[in-house]
C-alpha cells in the first residue's frame, strides 16, 4: 500500500472485524460484526463482499477455502487473514483516529478518560 492511500471507513471497519474474528473470518461472520461496529447504521451483505475484493486486490488481506461442511451442503467457505500489511494500515488508521478524537476532545476542553462513544451536547443555533 502506498503512503499515499488511505483506508476508507468502511475497510476499517471490514479490516477490524477481520481482526476480532481470527480463524472465524468468513462472509457472514464479518458482516455481522461490521454490523455491530456501524451502528446504528446498517451494512449491506454486498458491500462487505465488494470491500473484502478491494482490501484483497491491495494485499491487506488474503483468502482461502475451507474443508466443504456438512452444514453448508458440502460446500467451502472462504475465510479471510489480515495480512502484515492489512495490519500496519489499521494501526495507522487506528493512530489517526486517535490523534483526530484528542483533538476534538481538547477543543471541547474534555479530558479523555476512555475511548468511549461520549457525545457533546449539541445545541445549534437556529436563524431567526
């Protein structure tokens, strides 16, 4: 990957469950946990597919086949490994994020306690 690309938001969030899942990373599984990283917000089964074809195309990830199972009808599945590459672009995307929250965080004149979701009040001011 180049210096010069960056991971989208949604390959974080595909790269991360990839992360969490380990030897449990196929189709399904990483978009229920894309699912539950995004919400409220909703991800379509086809995106995470399309994603895991972009981030293998760049060499973060790699795939192989699984033994055919019996509960899937004799089929594969295709299980997903974050690469050393797919690693380091989270830890630096991961870093980004960070740096990006302390700075919102000092803006706010709040200190940061945890990564928590932890929410302004927000009171726009509306024209008259």
């Amino acid at each position: 990957m180049a210096k010069s690309d960056s991971l989208g938001q949604f390959e974080q969030l595909v790269l991360t469950a990839i992360l969490h899942l380990k030897d449990d990373a196929y189709g399904v599984t990483i978009h229920a946990k894309v699912e539950e990283l995004a919400r409220p917000k909703a991800a379509s089964l086809g995106a995470v597919y399309v994603t895991l074809d972009r981030l293998e195309d760049k060499g973060l990830i790699s795939s192989r086949l699984s033994d055919p199972t019996p509960e899937r009808g004799g089929r594969s599945k295709r299980c997903y490994k974050l690469e050393a590459l797919g690693e380091r672009a989270l830890q630096e995307s991961a870093a980004t994020a960070r740096r990006v929250w302390e700075a919102v965080a000092e803006e706010w004149g709040k200190e940061i306690e945890a990564w928590g979701p932890r929410r302004p009040k927000w009171n726009p001011v509306r024209p008259k």
